[in-house]
C-alpha cells in the first residue's frame, strides 16, 4: 500500500550500524538474557551483584552504586558510574553512547537517559549518537529525560518531569520541557 509519508523516511533504507552497538549481536543477546533474569529478578538488596554483572558486561563501577534491579540497561559496556551513585527503579539507560555519571548523582525512578536519535532530514532515518554526563553530586528527580549529548552541571538538580535537550550549568536547580535553570541550589541556604 503506497502512502504519502514516503517524502519523509524510508525504512527500508535503514540500517543499523553494526560498530554502534560495540560488542558482537551474541554477546547484546546475553547480555538481554542475564538482565532480565539474574540481574532483574536479584533481590533488592543485592546491589553487589547487579554491580558484579555489569562489570562482567564491560561497565565501569565505582564503589557503593546502588542499582535498583528494575533499571534497564542497553549496552553495559558503554556505562561508567563513579562512586556512591544511585539508580532508581524503572530508570532506562539507553547507553548506545556513553553514559558517565560522577560521584554521588542520583538518577531517581522512571527517568530515561537517551544516547541516541535518528536524523529525520534523511530519507534513511539514520542513527545519531550522543554520550551523556552527570557531574557529581547532582540529582535528577522523578521522571527526566535527558537527551542525547547532554551534559548536567556538577550539583545541578533537574526537577520532576523535566526534559533535558541542552546543557544544563553547574549548581543550578533546572526544571521544564524544555528544562531550564530557574534559580542557584545554594540559594535556599
């Protein structure tokens, strides 16, 4: 069935580039097949071990992450967590880039931290990759989600619901969609 849309994409014309995903597809394959089982059904408090699986996959964890086990992660091996991180439940890291979160952050539940989009000015709708990073000690409340090639500000918190498309500074409580800084997190003090 012919459709109008075709000026737009074709996807047949897509292709996923096979460096992207880092690993070959049979080590992606366990790796979906260790998450959604010794990884996801681990006890809560069993934060060493979902810390040892994905060392095992190639991540880079620091000491005292806490990693909830309903988190779900793309590809491990493109993950790096400095010390004393918290992960909440249901948060996504869709780590086709790299995604390095520093020291204490806190990346509350059901936020989504996105590496990667598709140019929709190509008829091919090819993929784009852009790494995230959290500087230490800032806090992304309930529900945020970060943009590909996004990087957060050491101490920067990002309100509820947020949605980060651009940078945001240091020290700076941000909030919105798009996110914006709305005032300094000392200023409360």
């Amino acid at each position: 069935m012919a459709s109008n849309f075709n000026q737009y994409q074709h996807l047949d014309a897509f292709s996923f580039p096979a460096h992207l995903r880092g690993r070959p597809a049979w080590v992606v394959q366990l790796w979906l097949l260790v998450q959604s089982t010794l990884f996801a059904l681990s006890p809560r408090f069993m934060y060493g071990w979902r810390r040892f699986l994905l060392r095992l996959f190639g991540a880079k964890v620091g000491n005292k992450v806490l990693i909830r086990p309903s988190v779900r992660v793309a590809y491990p091996w493109h993950l790096i967590f400095s010390e004393h991180a918290w992960i909440g439940d249901d948060v996504e890291l869709y780590s086709i880039g790299n995604i390095r979160v520093g020291d204490h952050v806190v990346v509350s539940q059901r936020s989504y931290l996105c590496t990667a989009t598709h140019d929709y000015t190509k008829r091919s709708f090819d993929t784009m990759v852009g790494d995230i990073e959290i500087g230490d000690g800032a806090w992304l409340a309930t529900d945020v989600f970060v943009a590909p090639g996004v990087k957060i500000g050491r101490g920067c918190v990002i309100g509820a619901r947020s949605s980060v498309f651009s940078d945001m500074p240091e020290g700076m409580i941000c909030m919105g969609s798009p996110a914006k800084p709305v005032r300094s997190r000392n200023s409360g003090k």
